[in-house]
C-alpha cells in the first residue's frame, strides 16, 4: 500500500493565491450613490468611487468618505443690515447645496469636508453665505428686497457662488423665507399697497 504525499513546494503557490484572495475580499468596498469613497495610500492620486465597487488594500490603505447628496444650509443675518436707503433689516434665507458631483468639485471638497456628516458641512458653510448675503443687502433698497425676493435669492446665489466653488460646492437654490425691519416699515409698505388696489 502506497501513500500519497502532497509536496510542500506545490502547497505554497496556492496559500499564496488564497491569502491573496482573502485579502481582496477583505478590501472589497462598494461605495453608494450619494457618497464619494476615496481610497490613498499607495498611488499618488486617490482613487474615488461614486456608485460602483472597488478595492482597497488592507493596512497600505485607507478609505475615506465625502457626503454627495443634498443638504441645507439656513442662513440668518443674525443682526441687522442696512439697506441702500439706510432701514436696517433681518433676513432669514435657506440654500440648497450640494458637493459638485464632477472630479474637480470632489477633489477640492475632500480637502474641507472628508468623513463629516451632512449637518456638519452645512454648519461649516453657513458663515460664507451669511456674509454674501450681507453684503447684498447693502445693495439693495428695502422696497426692491420686499416686492422681488426671488431677483434678490438669485444674486445671493450668484455672489456667493463664486466663493462657494473653491470648495467644490454648488449652490442648487436659494430661498428668501422672512424679513423684517426694526421699524415695522414692511407692515406699512404692505397697507400702502393695499390701500392702493383698494383704490
């Protein structure tokens, strides 16, 4: 009777294979549709994963995660700002925003924003908008900022685009909710009109 002996030399090349194997499978990653998975370590340029799969190589990588879906952002002048004919206002607005979802707007986002939730991104933006919209509002006169809230949205949007864009950020929309002066003169200007259809 004969016994069969595997040889040793065989049985390395397949270890090797299996280890190999456990350790893609081990690194597997399949990143969602609303998240950018970034993976460094070994090449020069990360490499990022929107909605489809990869690898990453346990202990010479590292991934890394960048929220890509919708988030808003509430913006308050928090104290009041004159307007061109020096009636000082508060005005509450609200931007939607997202991370540019092309190479160069992930790129610059992953800079500022990697592993941070939603709220903290918006947290993070809320002081550059506040300020574009600040200085919009010197701009204008109370009237203009009352009957078009829309025209002055749109120029809050694009003032503050500008800014916006080195972090990779787009601004979807931007909404004028309330505004309100000191001296009530909004709640006139509302009874003057009134007074005038009446007429």
């Amino acid at each position: 009777m004969t016994s069969f002996s595997f040889p040793l030399t065989a049985l390395i090349p397949l270890l090797i294979v299996l280890l190999v194997l456990l350790l893609l499978l081990r690194g597997y990653v399949k990143a969602p549709p609303d998240k950018a998975f970034i993976i460094s370590g070994l090449r020069k340029k990360p490499k990022i994963l929107v909605g489809r799969a990869g690898v990453k190589l346990p202990l010479l990588e590292r991934l890394d995660v960048l929220y890509l879906g919708q988030m808003t952002v509430d913006i308050k002048t928090e104290q009041s700002v004159p307007t061109t004919d020096f009636i000082n206002v508060n005005v509450d607005a609200v931007a939607k925003v997202r991370i540019a979802p092309d190479g160069a707007g992930i790129e610059k986002a992953s800079r500022n924003f990697l592993n941070k939730k939603p709220e903290q991104i918006a947290l993070d933006l809320q002081d550059s908008l506040q300020g574009n919209m600040r200085e919009i509002i010197g701009t204008v006169k109370l009237q203009d900022l009352c009957t078009n809230r829309k025209a002055f949205g749109d120029q809050v949007q694009e003032k503050a685009q500008n800014d916006m864009a080195a972090l990779g950020i787009e601004i979807i929309s931007c909404n004028i909710q309330k505004i309100k002066d000191e001296k009530d003169l909004i709640v006139a200007l509302g009874q003057d009109n009134m007074s005038q259809i009446q007429k």
